[in-house]
C-alpha cells in the first residue's frame, strides 16, 4: 500500500480498486439475510373479516322491553362479548364439525375446542356505528373465512330465536290477559243486566254519577299502589334471597313500576351478569376477573335493594294517603240511594273491563302481526373472503436492505483491511523509493477485449483470432494515434535520454515474475524505436516461453537456438520487413506507419533443453559482439527474474537492463529480490518500466486514465460514445 498521508481521494481509490471484493461480500450478505428471513418466516396466518349490523325493531306495542340500547357503546361492548359467548361457538364448532351434538358441555375436549376457536377470532366495533367487524385468523385462507362467516351466522341465528321466544312469551302472556279480562266484562256485564231488570233502574243523577267517579277512581289507584307495593316487595324479596347464591342469566329483577334508576341499575346487572357467564366458559369462579365482577354485581344489588326501599316508603305514603281519601268519599256515597250506588258502580266496572278488553285485542293482534314479521335485528352486511396474502409473510425486502448496509460496511472494512496489508507498490514515488530507480515509462491498462471488439467493428467482418490478438498488441503500429502508442514513445525517449552519455546499446528488458508484460513492452518499444528512426533489433532470449514470433506473425525457426548450436550465419536469422509481410501480417497494416522497415527480429528458434548454459556461452557473447555496431538499439526479451536465471545471466553481457513491472502485482519484496539479483551480476540497471497502470491502483494515474483507441478521430468518438468512454484497456 501507498505510504502517504490518507485522504478522501485515496479512500475512492481504495473503493474504485477493491469494487468486487465489496460487491462480493455485499451480495453474500444480501444472499444470506433473504435465506435467514425465508428461514425463520413464520408459519402463514391469513386473516378473514366479516360485518355485521344491529337495527333495532321498532315495535307499537311495547311488548317486551329491551335489554340494551344501540346508542350506548357499553351495551354495544355486550353484545360483542355475546358474540365470543359459549352458546355461539358451540353452534360454530357444530357447524364445522369440529365437535359432535352428542358431546356434554362439561367435556373437556369440547372445553378445549371452543376456547381455540375463540383465542382465533377477534370482535371490534366499527367507529361509533352499530357495525361490529368479527375478524378470524387461522392457518389457512378456507378456514380463516369459514370460521368468520360461521360466527357471524351463528350469532344471527341465535339473537333471531332469543327474539322469536321473547315475542311468543308475549303473545302467550296477552292471550291469558285477554281470555282473563273477557270473563271479567261478561260477568260485569250480566250483572248489571240482572241489577236493572231486578231494580228497575235506567240511571242515576250526575251529581251521584260524579261522587262514584271520583271514588272509583281513588279505589283504583289504591288498588294499582297496594299492587305495585306488593310487586316492589317481591321483587326486593327475590334479590334478597339470590344474594346468598351466585347469580345467572336466567334471574330476571325487572320490574315496570320501579323507578328510572332502578331500571339502569338492572340493566347493568343483567351486563355483569352475562359477561360472568361468558368467562365462566373459560375460566372458573376463583380467577381474578371473575372475583372483580361478583363484587360489582354484590354492590349493584345493596344499591337495587336501597332504591327498592326507598320506593317502598314512597309507595306506603301514597297509600295511606289513598285510603283516607276513599274513606272520606265512602262517606259522602253513604248519603247517596243505595240502589244508584249499586248502579254506578256496576256500569263503571263494565266501563273499565270493556276498555282493557279492546286494549288487549289490539295488542294480541298487533302480536300477532309482529311474530308473523319475524323481524331481523341482526344483519350481515359484509361476509368474509378467503384472503390471498398472509398477514405475516417473510420480510425478505428489509432482510435485504440490511444485508446489503451490513454488507457494504463489512466490504469497506475488509477492502480497508485488505489494502493495509496489500504489500505491492502503486505510486511512482513508492516505486522510485523502494527500489532507488527511475520510472521511465507509464503503460496504461487496456483490456485487450475491448480493443478484440473494437477490432471488429472496425472491420465489419470476422477476422482470425491471431490477427485480433496481434493487433491488439502492436499498438503503435496499428494504433499509432493511440495514448498507448504515445506511451511507449515517451519511453522510448526516457531511454535515449538515459543513454545518451553511456552509449547502451544493447537493452535487456525483464520483470520479477511472470505474467508482467514484459515481452509486450520489449515488441512495442522496438517498433516505437523504429518508428523514431533508429536501427532496432528485437532478439527474443526467453528460450523457456518464447513469444516474440506470435506477435509478429513469423515462424519460430531458424532463431537464437540454431545461430548457437548450429552454423548458422547472422544474417540468416534476422527477420526483416521483408519477412514480416511475407508472413501473417498484411502489407497494408506494415505500411499504416513510416520507419517499420528499421526494425529486424530475431526470433528464439527451437526451444532448447539448457537455456541457461546456452546465455552463458561464448557463442552467445560472440554473437551480442558481432552485432553490437551495426545497430543503434538492441533489445533482448528475457525470461522473468525470480523463475530463471537467463536474464542475470545476459545482463552481463549486455549494456544495460530495464526492469518491467506491473503496477500492483507483485510485492515490494519480491521486487526487491528481482534488482537484488541484477545488482550482484554488477547489472546497469537504466530504470523501471510501470506497465498495466490503473486510475484505481494510485492516484498518480488519473491523468493517464481517459484515452482514446487507435484510429481515426471519428472513429475513437464513436466508440467512446458506445462503451461510456471505455475505461478498459489492454492488458499488456
């Protein structure tokens, strides 16, 4: 890594350098958050919701009285208690077939089968409507809308017979009332038909008819205070007696003469009371709840036998007040002639009798009018549908979220973490310092892809992979326009710059391990040499992975191994322009640039089984002497220093050596070791050839990261505009 200070340029660097590594872990993280939220996903719940609504029945004929009222939410609350109340889910569990019509109510099993259908379902009031929501949620979308609908038709079900059986208790009531008063008018009636044919009496005067009236009426009032007396007395008698043992839902302590509180304060009982019964289904008589609601129905009851008392001492003070009053009027009737006293009071009976009797016929047929009605106060207004999505499934978009933030910082980290411990040189500075050299040259990365596909856009044809392959590496004689090209011919003035008071001729060009470029490098500097006029000679000396015939598309032999191990003449192994187009280049691609027929090639010959003995020869040396003075540059590709010891071998043999090295790949140490060996064969080391560089390697680079590809100006724009502005390059 770089040793200069940090800064915000040099952490994008590090991002733009280490990009995959932080994309791979990123999308590991990514890939194992989705699979640890499909994992542990929770098993699929799917929620059903029904509606139903409550319309109260409006009835002229008073006959039974309600027990709530739809405008308080407290009863509206009890009813939905009513809803999740045993009778009903034993009629879902029915309806179901979760359970058998034989089973007891006390059976465990059912026990068990009811509470699990309730803990599924949920009741609520919809704002301040008379609408109740009865939401179920199960294990499956079937099962979950069943058991929504079945609650709500088996609550309909049951409050449409709780009405019918009040309404039948009615008519049954009225029909004795009515059969009862009948008798009673007939015989009021006969008896007053008698008294006159017996008494001869037609009418009596009106002040007698006026005095009976108003004694009549008080004996009837006393009659109604003695008998709401004796019915609050009863009543008070009933609530006394039902103290002693837990109450129920079938004790009823309502009574129509008692007063407005009273009537409240039933009303609450007869809530508590039902709401007890309904957590009985539950639970028992010692838990918590349950406790709490016998007290309250204890204090309820103090306060109905306190308000019942007071009533009471109301109702005796109106009586005594009434019998003073019909004893004062009995009086003043005494002094009236018997036989019209008899006559008035007979009349006034068949009066009243005639009256409650046409009262009660209109209500027995009101009755039955309303029971033939069969009214509906509950009303399902929304059934439940199977739901299509679960309300609990895998969070796998957050999961993933999260994935990709742990992810991204773990990649920072580690690319950090990386980088620190990244031992290969990237700044010039940390090249030129390390080793006590200078860069001579910088060679921008191109991927050689790219170029392959720009290759064929170019020729509009397919061409032989050879071709492409050769093309792409020679850039400054088919890309001569190229800032790859430029490269090369900066280096090419560095070097004769450097020798130009040491009089090198003969260069060995090497790197420290393989896969560094450097026989690209060796071909494209000598044809920049070329190009620049001078009189070059490429030898390829990498007798172990020769190369050098591959690039310029010439044969192998006869090459260095034949001019030292056969008799061979000098001439009979230089490769000129001659040969170069009589072999796979063409001659319109020799000729895109002036100065290649300065440029001979010696390729490496038969691969022999010692190179190393055969550098070392005398016949070597020999033949570096012979052809030292009829060129003004020689260039000799090397094998890598750390694999072989040719290239230590011909530096002594040779004026000067250049190492190449690629920017990042190898570490300092191992670069170190490479100069170590060509400083103990006594090597003239020239300089340092960075090849391979990237924007992301160090920030040195930037300049040299935006290019163009060879060829005309129109084209480089047209691709430019294809690729982004290709940030590839070749991979020399």
């Amino acid at each position: 890594m770089a040793q200069y200070d940090i800064n915000l340029r040099e952490y994008w660097r590090i991002i733009k350098k280490r990009k995959a590594f932080i994309i791979l872990i990123t999308a590991i993280l990514i890939l194992f958050s989705v699979a640890l939220a499909i994992i542990r996903a929770p098993s699929p719940l799917y929620e059903a919701t029904s509606s139903i609504k409550f319309e109260k029945s409006i009835s002229p004929l008073g006959l039974y009285t309600k027990i709530f009222s739809w405008g308080s939410g407290s009863e509206i609350e009890t009813q939905m208690a009513v809803i999740k109340g045993y009778p009903a889910f034993k009629k879902v569990a029915l309806a179901m077939d979760l359970i058998d019509s034989e089973e007891e109510d006390l059976n465990p099993r059912l026990g068990r089968t009811i509470t699990n259908l309730q803990s599924q379902v949920k009741v609520s009031r919809e704002g301040y409507s008379n609408i109740v929501n009865i939401t179920a949620t199960a294990g499956s979308p079937e099962f979950a809308a069943a058991l929504a609908n079945q609650v709500a038709q088996a609550y309909k079900e049951t409050h449409a017979r709780e009405i019918t059986q009040r309404t039948a208790e009615a008519i049954k009531f009225i029909e004795g009332q009515r059969e009862d008063i009948g008798g009673r008018l007939r015989e009021s009636e006969e008896g007053l038909r008698r008294f006159r044919e017996i008494k001869s009496i037609i009418a009596l005067t009106s002040q007698s008819s006026s005095l009976l009236s108003r004694a009549d009426s008080v004996e009837t009032r006393l009659a109604a205070t003695i008998e709401a007396r004796k019915e609050l007395e009863d009543v008070m008698k009933k609530i006394k007696e039902a103290s002693s043992h837990p109450l129920s839902s079938r004790e009823a302590f309502s009574s129509e003469k008692a007063s407005a509180l009273y009537q409240k304060l039933n009303s609450r009982l007869i809530d508590l009371v039902i709401k007890k019964d309904t957590l009985l289904v539950q639970y028992t008589s010692s838990h918590p709840e349950v406790i709490e609601i016998e007290k309250q129905i204890s204090k309820i009851t103090q306060k109905m036998i306190s308000e019942l008392e007071s009533l009471l001492k109301i109702e005796a003070e109106k009586e005594k007040e009434l019998r003073k009053k019909s004893e004062i009027l009995k009086q003043k009737i005494q002094s009236l002639p018997d036989k019209g006293l008899q006559l008035s009071r007979l009349e006034r009976d068949v009066e009243r009798f005639s009256e409650t009797y046409s009262l009660l016929e209109s209500k027995y047929q009101e009755a039955l009018i309303q029971d033939a009605e069969k009214p509906e106060e509950v009303t399902i207004v929304r059934p439940a549908f199977e739901p299509s999505k679960p309300i609990n499934p895998p969070n796998t978009a957050s999961s993933a979220l999260l994935g990709a933030m742990i992810g991204l910082v773990l990649g920072l980290v580690f690319a950090f973490i990386v980088e620190t411990f990244d031992t290969s040189l990237g700044a010039i500075e940390d090249v030129e310092v390390t080793l006590g050299l200078r860069v001579l040259g910088l060679i921008p990365y191109i991927d050689e892809k790219d170029i392959q596909e720009s290759l064929k856009d170019e020729y509009k044809q397919d061409i032989a992979g050879d071709t492409m392959i050769r093309e792409a590496r020679l850039i400054p004689n088919f890309g001569p326009q190229s800032v790859l090209a430029e490269s090369f011919r900066s280096l090419r003035t560095n070097i004769q710059f450097s020798a130009l008071d040491k009089n090198i001729k003969t260069i060995v060009l090497t790197s420290a391990t393989p896969q560094e470029g450097k026989t690209a490098v060796a071909a494209n500097l000598a044809i920049a040499m070329a190009q620049g006029g001078l009189r070059t000679l490429l030898v390829d000396t990498d007798l172990r992975r020769p190369s050098i015939h591959r690039i310029f598309g010439l044969d192998a032999s006869p090459g260095v191994t034949e001019l030292l191990l056969s008799n061979y003449d000098f001439s009979d192994a230089i490769r000129t322009v001659t040969d170069i187009m009589m072999g796979r280049m063409s001659m319109d691609k020799i000729m895109l640039t002036p100065g290649i027929d300065n440029l001979h090639i010696i390729t490496c010959g038969t691969v022999p089984l010692n190179p190393a003995e055969l550098m070392q020869s005398e016949k070597f040396k020999g033949f570096i002497d012979e052809i030292h003075d009829q060129y003004d540059v020689i260039l000799l590709d090397t094998p890598p220093l750390v694999s072989a010891a040719d290239a230590s071998i011909l530096t002594m043999k040779t004026d000067g050596a250049l190492l190449v090295y690629r920017a990042g790949k190898v570490a300092r140490n191992i670069l170190k070791r490479a100069k170590a060996q060509l400083e103990q064969v006594n090597a003239n080391i020239i300089g340092v050839v960075l090849n391979g560089v990237k924007a992301e390697i160090s920030l040195d680079y930037d300049k040299y990261y935006q290019y163009y590809y060879y060829g005309q100006e129109a084209k480089k724009g047209k691709r430019k505009k294809k690729k982004g502005g290709h940030k590839a390059g070749q991979n020399l």
